[in-house]
C-alpha cells in the first residue's frame, strides 16, 4: 500500500459507497476500506446464520425459518421514493443497470387506533376513512390547491406565499384538524416531528409533490425496493467505483488515522503498512465514536439514539389488506411523542426470506430510559411476533465540515423508513469536499462513451 490517492473511504455503508462512486466517476483515485468481510457496514444484509449469529452468537436458526440461502436481512431497512433523489443518483451513475427493484405494496397511516392507507390525491382523500365528511371537503381543496398551483400564475396561489408564509398558516387556510395535519406532514411529507409547522411552507410543498408524483408513478405506493435486500446497494456502487479505477480493500483492519504535524490527514495505518491520501471520508465508528478523543481530538458527537426492533412474523401485518411489504408511520402526537414511529416490512416477494415469512422493523429516536417501551404502539400493530431482535444505536455527528483537516465523517443513519436523509448526507458531503453541488443527470452508458 506505497501509492497514494485522492480520496480514501473508511466503511462500506450505503452513504460511504454512494460518494466512494460518485467520486471515481469524477476522476478521483478512490482507496475504499472497510474492517469488516462484508460490504454495508451498519446497512448490511445477513443470512439467517450472520444474522443470529450477530444477535445470539450461542443460538442456532430455528430450522422452520427455512434455508439460510434465501434470507438477506437488513440491519437497517428503508424504502426508496421512486421519484426521489436516491434514484436520480442511480440514474445518474448508471447503478440501476446492476440491481432489480419491486413495489412496496402499501403505505399506511395510523390515526385513533387504526391503520388506514395514506390518501395522496383529492380523490383518495374524499374516500379516506381518516376523515369525516366536512373534513373531506377540506382536505379534497387543500390536494387540489398543491396539484393546481403555478409557479408564474398568482390566480393558484389563493393568496399564500410559499417562501414566506408557515405551513401552519397553509393549514389554517383550509382548516385543517390536527388529525388531518398530522398524516399530510408525518405520512406525506415525511418529516420526523413537528418542528416544520413554523417554517415556510415551500419545503413541506415539495416534499407532499414529491410523494404523489412517486405514488402516481407506481400506483400502490410511492416506494420501491431492491431484491436480495439493501445489501446490493452497496456493492453496486461498489462497481461503479472499480468500473472507474477504485481500489477495494475488505476485512482490513484500520489501526490508525495518521495526521500531519498541523492535524491534517495524512494518511491510514493498517497494521505496518501505512496508505497515503489528501483526504479520508468515512463513517463516525472510524473515527472515534462511542470511545475517547483521540489524541484530545473529540470528531464526532452523540446526537441521540435510535431503538429498532427486527420482528420475523409469520402473517402479513393485520389491517394492511394482507400486503407483502408495507410501510407504516405513527405521527407523534397519536402516541403523545416528541417523534414518530416507523414500520418497514418487507417479505418473501423481495427475496429477503424464506416464503410464508415476512421481516419487519419498528424504529424510532429515542426519547426516555426505557427505549423498547417507546416502540409498543408499533410492536402492537404486528399481530404475533415468532421472534425479536432489539437493539439501541447512538446518531453520531461529526462536530467539524472536514474543509481544514481534510477529514469528511458522513452521519449514522436515523429512524426513518426511507433514504432521503442519507442522500442529504451524500449531497452535503460532495460539496464539501469537491466545492461544487452534484448536479444529477443522466450518465452516457459505456457503450455510448
């Protein structure tokens, strides 16, 4: 390991994997690292043996789970909006050509005890259950001013300005009930809590579009997945990278994050062998997370935790029309929290089980001492539970951009169901270490180059 590179990449999570691509792509000589044997790190995708042998290293698979081949369970599943910046960069950089996604059957909300589908349109709304009559007619004009309106024509604006005005005067425009607000913001918009209510509402305009064109796209839901799990994620753009000269290095031990004498990165220890770079990407377990500063040097911070729960059922999830994936959110104020609470399930359909089985997660931030308590209103809704995997992980931040020690730490992954966080990280990560915005658009095929 005597060359020297542009760019060295610590981890092989989804995060790690999409940059250590996109860079290749712009003509950096990319070194990628990971401790581990596998590709994904905290988003890897075990069989049924990595699996329990990760959770219960003195415990065997039950042997009615079926064959170890046909599992691909992922640590930290999420779905993917079809028309959302995830695919833009697959598109972009040709990925999708490796990998086969499928549908995720239905997306659903849960309001008052039940769970009802998520309604994206005036039509749908005008047939939820989520709502009585003259709520309806409410929200059906609401839907109906987002699908009218017009930049350049101010006749669609019916006097609110996106830039300016809050959502939450958007809402009391239309007289919204709570309730109401809760899914359209929670199950539409997809934020995490309520903080988006006070700001403009031109985010929260383009984030609803950005459902209900994904949902239009697809019919049943506005989300896709890979089959054979997220795991393919990772190595796909793993290939991008090697495609455009990346060097891949698994189970390699890293011992070392070696520092100029002014605390710039230097380079990377591995045992007696030491790589050079002008810069190190990678994810906050490379740099000190969860243990002492290094050298005084504190690099990444504790900003939460999240608590997930792993459930394999037996049954689809009850009130979800028996579909074979789902995702579920539970707005915070429906279970008097500070954040939501999510459910992924995904099954046999997606190649990530055995048949008959089906592999769901509840996640969420955890907001008291008693985590797994805060994740029972969504454990409740799976119906019976064959077995439970439950585990706490820290969020960890980089406390510094990277632009003066050359040094970029990307974000833990947080408790939400899909990737547009993750794809926040990705853009914001790009710019910082290449000084522009990564533009997306498509990428000539190799043929056409």
């Amino acid at each position: 390991m005597d060359e020297e590179y542009d760019v060295i990449v610590l981890g092989t999570g989804l995060t790690e994997c999409i940059l250590s691509g996109l860079l290749s792509v712009e003509g950096k000589k990319v070194l990628h690292m990971d401790r581990n044997d596998y590709y994904g790190g905290e988003s890897a995708s075990l069989n049924l043996t990595q699996f329990y042998r990760k959770f219960r290293p003195k415990q065997s698979p039950p042997a009615d789970l079926g064959r170890d081949r046909d599992y691909a369970v992922d640590l930290i599943p999420k779905f993917i909006i079809a028309s959302g910046e995830l695919v833009k960069i697959l598109v972009h950089t040709d990925v999708l050509r490796y990998l086969e996604f499928k549908q995720i059957a239905g997306s659903f909300v849960y309001k008052n005890g039940k769970i009802s589908k998520v309604p994206s349109t005036e039509v749908e709304a005008a047939r939820s259950p989520l709502m009585g009559l003259f709520e309806k007619y409410r929200a059906k004009k609401f839907f109906e001013f987002l699908q009218k309106w017009e930049e350049e024509d101010p006749t669609t604006h019916q006097g609110l300005n996106l830039d300016k005005d809050s959502m939450r005067k958007v809402y009391q425009h239309f007289g919204l009930e709570p309730g109401t607000q809760d899914f359209i913001g929670h199950a539409l918009a997809l934020y995490l809590d309520d903080d988006y209510i006070n700001k403009p509402a031109r985010e929260t305009y383009e984030r609803i579009v950005l459902y209900t064109t994904s949902m239009a796209r697809w019919g049943k839901s506005p989300y896709i997945y890979p089959l054979y799990g997220l795991g393919e994620l990772p190595q796909s753009f793993a290939r991008l990278s090697a495609i455009y000269g990346g060097t891949y290095m698994l189970d390699k031990p890293i011992d070392e994050i070696v520092l100029n004498k002014d605390g710039s990165f230097a380079g990377v220890r591995s045992g007696a062998e030491t790589v050079r770079a002008k810069m190190v990407i990678g994810d906050p377990s490379y740099f000190g997370a969860g243990k002492e500063a290094e050298g005084g040097k504190l690099r990444v911070v504790e900003d939460g935790k999240v608590v997930r729960a792993i459930c394999i059922l037996k049954h689809p999830i009850p009130g979800t029309e028996e579909s074979d994936s789902v995702q579920i959110i539970i707005p915070q104020n429906q279970v008097n929290r500070r954040n939501d609470i999510y459910i992924a399930m995904v099954s046999s359909t997606h190649k990530v089980c055995a048949d008959n089985i089906y592999v769901a997660i509840v996640s969420t931030i955890v907001e008291t001492s008693a985590p797994e308590n805060e994740i029972q209103p969504g454990l409740h809704l799976l119906g019976s539970i064959y077995d439970k995997f439950v585990t706490v992980s820290p969020i960890y931040t980089p406390v510094a951009n990277g632009k003066q020690d050359h040094i970029y730490i990307t974000r833990s992954y947080d408790a939400t169901s899909h990737f547009e966080t993750v794809v926040e990280d990705v853009q914001d990560v790009f710019k910082r270490v290449m000084g522009k915005d990564l533009v997306l658009k498509k990428r000539e095929s190799d043929s056409e180059q």
